[in-house]
C-alpha cells in the first residue's frame, strides 16, 4: 500500500422519511440524535477523524441540509469541503461531483472512502481494518465494496453474492452479483447459503477509476459531474456546482449506475457492527425504548415506544413500534416498518 492519505466523502443527501415521524426532509435523521449524545452525521465525520489516516472530508449534501451541515461542523471541531448539490440527482452524481473534485485537488490516483452519513458502526477500529484490507484492492484498479454478513434475512437491505478471493490481496473478494431488495423467501435462502452479505453502501476507490467506469457505463453522468464542478463556485467551504450542468444528469444510484455493471468491482466483508438505521426496525434492533423518554409500558411484549414529547401508556399489548412526536403518531406492527412510505403516500393523498 501507497501513504497517500485516504479523502473521505460523507454523502448526506435524502429525507429519510422512514423514520417519520422523527426524521423529515427538512431535518434527516443524520441530523438527529437517536441513538446516544452525537448525531449519526457527527459519528460519520469522527470515524475519519485521524489526519494520519486521512484528508479532510469532503461532504456532499443537498441546498435544504447545507445550514444543518455547517453547523454539524462547527460543533464537532470538524473541517470539511462541502459540496452543495443545487438539485438532487442521487448517489451516482454525488459521488461523480466528489471524485471529480477530488482529480482537481488531489490528482487521479487519490484514493475516496465514500459513506452514508446516516448509518452506525460500533466497532470503529474494525471498519478502519476493512478499509485497510481493502486498500490493495483499491490501488490496483478495484472497485471495493463492503459487505456485512447477514444475522436474519431482512428484505429491506440489498445484497452481494461473494465469489473467490481477488489474487495478490488478501481479504478482498470477486462480487458475483448484487440482488436488491428481495422477497422473504428468497433473503432467507441467501442467508442460509453463507455467500451473500448486506450492501453497506459504502465504497472504496481511486477517483479516476470511478470517473472512468462512469464514463463508460452513465456517460449523461459523468458529463454532467464534469460541467458542474467545472462550473461551480466557491463561496468558502461550500462549493457550489452548476445548476444547468445538472438539470439533465439522470438521478441513479451508484449500484445501478456503475457498481451492478462493472467488472472491476470487489468486496470486502466487514464485522464492524453496522447498521443503516433504515427503519425503525433496525433501531429498535440497537436501541430499546428510551429510559428518558415519557413512555410507561404495562404488561408489554416485543414493543419499541418512543416519543419527543407526548406521555405515551400502552397496556397488554405485543409486537408493536409506536413513535410520537409533534409533526404525528405512528402505530405499526414490529417487521413492517419498510413500509412507512406507504403511510406517508396516504396520507399525502389525504391532505386538503
């Protein structure tokens, strides 16, 4: 491995409203402090904190989040470039706009650990591990991925079917395929099967190896990333890119766009206590109901309650999520909180 420090680039786009009534689109739950004292957001950024290790982060968010981040910033002692996306066009373009900042500032072969600024990792020293097993990887061209071995067979995660171990590196292995989002039956066989792991959302790459595999699989992509950040503006750690560049740019994700189609992909399989917070579901996997929150539960089972505010009793009852909070309520059973949108959509339908 080369001692180029790694750039960082903190993705802090989406509304995150499957965490309603808590998270909206004006305040994500990147922004919230669900679990602990320091915002999801706050713990992203600390994760890479070591200057021995890495450069100053590069986040990219949305104009609606732009404030929340600089502030985010400010509190944690925190320095960062911030590109401010002027029109959101999901993560194939985020991550075009950073590596193509990146060539600018850092040259081709600086190497991009790409992360949600929205997901948990308890274990920090074992996600630093898989970064640096997947670093040889990285610098010979690869594509790196990180894969989470699967504890239940959960349909709201994508999944990677691994192959043989990449020659040369050790720890690094082929992707086989990438399965998004499937059906119960289908998740429990993968997970029964050993060789699939939970996509992280979470990359490892040389910035000009991503442009590259941009341009030849979402050529409108990279175009547009390329005239938006030759376009764009400084306005101190904001960068602004051009809006006209990107009123065209497709909106894909980077799985869709580059990673379900290249050949140069690779994934490393990590054990770093991962979570996507994707759900309150998966919070209530990590969290419990809050001691301090005004909640007192009876004869309850299974149950995950929380509230921001209202006194919330509940007697005799099994297998429920109940969140509270001033913007509404919401009442589910326990394993169908993927499902909040459908709620969201109703009740937009509904609305005078």
């Amino acid at each position: 491995m080369s001692e180029q420090l790694i750039v960082p680039v903190v993705l802090s786009g989406g509304g995150g409203t499957r965490l309603w009534p808590y998270s909206t689109n004006e305040t994500p739950k990147q922004f919230l402090r669900l679990l602990g004292q320091k915002t999801p957001f706050s713990e992203t950024l600390g994760r890479v904190s070591d200057r021995r290790r890495f450069e100053v982060p590069i986040v990219v968010a949305g104009h609606l989040h732009a404030e929340l981040c600089e502030r985010e910033l400010s509190e944690a002692g925190h320095d960062a470039h911030l590109i401010i996306e002027p029109c959101a066009r999901n993560t194939a373009a985020a991550i075009g706009l950073a590596a193509r900042f990146v060539v600018g500032e850092f040259g081709g072969d600086a190497l991009l650990l790409v992360m949600p600024s929205d997901h948990v990792i308890d274990d920090v020293p074992a996600f630093i591990e898989a970064v640096r097993v997947g670093e040889s990887a990285a610098e010979a061209g690869r594509l790196v991925t990180f894969g989470v071995r699967p504890t239940y067979a959960d349909t709201g995660y994508g999944y990677i079917q691994s192959g043989s171990e990449l020659t040369n590196t050790s720890g690094a292995l082929e992707v086989e395929r990438f399965v998004e989002k499937p059906p119960r039956d289908r998740a429990e066989a993968m997970v029964a099967d050993g060789k699939h792991l939970w996509n992280a959302g979470i990359f490892l790459f040389r910035a000009q190896d991503l442009l590259d595999e941009l341009n030849k699989l979402a050529p409108k992509i990279f175009a547009a990333a390329e005239g938006a950040i030759a376009g764009s503006v400084r306005e101190g750690i904001r960068i602004v890119p051009s809006a006209n560049a990107l009123e065209t740019c497709p909106r894909e994700s980077i799985d869709y766009a580059v990673m379900e189609h290249s050949s140069r992909v690779a994934v490393v399989p990590m054990a770093a206590g991962w979570s996507d917070l994707g759900s309150w579901d998966a919070l209530a996997a990590l969290d419990g109901t809050p001691a301090d929150e005004p909640v007192t539960l009876i004869d309850c089972d299974d149950c995950y309650v929380r509230s921001e505010g209202p006194p919330v009793a509940a007697l005799g009852v099994r297998d429920l999520i109940v969140v509270a909070s001033h913007r509404g309520v919401l009442v589910l059973p326990r394993g169908r909180s993927q499902e909040v949108k459908q709620l969201l959509a109703a009740m937009a339908d509904k609305a005078p």
